[in-house]
C-alpha cells in the first residue's frame, strides 16, 4: 500500500520558523497556473506574483502600469496551482500610495477575488497609515525596501541603494518601523550585502535578498531571469539556472521545419 505524504502548507508561522532554525527561504516569481504548478511542485517556499508581470509578461519598460485587476488576474491564475507554496501578491503602484482608505480596498479586492495569502508594499514610513490599516483587516503584509521599483522615476537608475550613510540609516529605521507595524516578512531589494545582513541579524522577521547579499534569511529572483527565458537583463545578483529561451527557440524552429517540409504531423499522429 503506497503511503500517501502529506503536503505541509507554507504559512507566514512557518517562515518565522524557519528563520529561527536558520533554515533559509527559497521565493521565486510566478503569473501563471502551469508555471506556478512547476514551482510549487518541486518544493519553493513563497511564490510572489510579482507587479513585475508589467515587464515579463506585459512588455512595459517598468512596473508602473500595470492595473490592480491585472495582478487579481495573475494571482487568481497562480492560487489555482498552489497546493503548498505561501502566496503573496504585489500591490501595484498607486493602488496604496497616500491614501489609506484605497489601500485598503485594493488589499480586500486581491484577499477576496484571488484567494492569495498575503500582499506587498514598496516603502517604510510614507506608507505606514496604509500598512496599518491593511494590517487591522486581518490581511498579512511583506514589506519590501532598498530598490523599490514603483519608485523609479524618483531615483532615476536601478543601481544599488542604501550606498550613503543617510540612506543606509533609513533603511535600518524603516525596516524596524515595518517589523514594529506588524509585518510577516522584509524583501531587501539590491543593497550592500553588509547592510542586509545587519538588517536581517537585528529583526525577528524573515529577511529575504534580491541582489542583497548571501547573509539574509532567504532569496527571491524573478522566474523568467533565473530559468534563461529573458535574455536581456544581466544584473550581478542574477544566476540563471536553465537557458530556456534556447531551448524553446529551437524547439519552436524545428516544428516549423518539420510543418513546412510535410513532417508533421505523420502517419502515427493521425487518427
């Protein structure tokens, strides 16, 4: 008689956990059901259905337009695969920037019409009305600081942050400030590796790194840079574990040759 393994699902509990017996967090990005039904089925921790949809799966140059009915759409898509990874959904830009109230909302709307586990913010204390408000709903937050993409026009570049003294101490208040609020986790997003880890040895939360540094308590990457399907975007911190884009590049041009010269389908594959 096969025994039948229990799937343990991810919780927000566990991640605290895990940090605590210094087991590391494995996160990846997902917008789709088949992609997050890989990932989930093969042992990642945290999915994020990242607003980087924008870039990979939309075209934009940047993570601004995409709409908070859009990242419904990914997150109810990803949810759909999901049998134990812990979900956590972006909020997209403007959909919690300066007014508590719509911030709320949007974080209500994705809970409600996605089935997702968690959201994320960009920022520390300009945002601190919107997290608490979104926090006495019940609703799980991840913070996220350092390169905060929603924010790009104001830095001008997606070079490494928190360089300067000044900044560096914003960081380190405003990390404190998020874990003092109430949230579950902190993204660290390309700072210096000595800064993530004093941040992540001073807070009880789960610190997790892009382009931080290995001495946080775990690693997110952008799925379509890590598995080679994007091609274009090189950073330092990226380490690309497939060339997918190769593979598929060939893949496709041999079913074109094999159409155009009366290749397929064959005999066996006609009914």
């Amino acid at each position: 008689m096969s025994q039948h393994k229990e799937v343990k699902l991810v919780t927000t509990h566990q991640l605290l956990a895990m940090k605590r017996r210094g087991e590391k967090i494995s996160m990846l990005t997902a917008y789709d059901f088949s992609m997050a039904t890989i990932l989930d089925g093969a042992g990642i921790d945290v999915l994020l259905v990242g607003d980087s949809a924008s870039n990979v799966m939309a075209g934009h140059e940047t993570t601004l337009p995409i709409t908070l009915d859009q990242m419904i759409y990914h997150a109810q898509s990803v949810v759909r695969a999901v049998k134990r990874a812990l979900v956590v959904v972006d909020m997209p830009f403007g959909s919690y920037q300066g007014n508590s109230s719509e911030a709320l909302r949007s974080a209500i709307r994705i809970m409600k019409e996605s089935g997702a586990h968690s959201i994320k913010l960009e920022g520390g204390a300009e945002i601190k009305e919107s997290i608490t408000r979104i926090l006495t709903a019940g609703i799980p937050v991840m913070g996220h600081l350092g390169l905060t993409p929603q924010s790009i026009y104001k830095f001008g570049t997606y070079t490494v942050r928190a360089k300067e003294e000044a900044e560096a101490q914003k960081l380190i208040e405003d990390a404190q400030l998020l874990q003092d609020l109430g949230c579950f986790a902190l993204v660290l997003e390309k700072i210096p590796s000595a800064l993530a880890k004093q941040v992540a040895e001073q807070l009880t939360i789960p610190v997790i790194g892009i382009g931080a540094g290995p001495d946080v308590d775990g690693q997110v990457l952008v799925v379509h840079d890590m598995l080679g399907i994007t091609k274009e975007f090189k950073p330092r911190f990226l380490r690309r574990y497939a060339e997918l884009a190769d593979l598929m590049h060939d893949a496709v041009t041999r079913y074109v040759a094999d159409v155009k010269d009366h290749n397929f389908p064959s005999a066996e594959e006609a009914y």
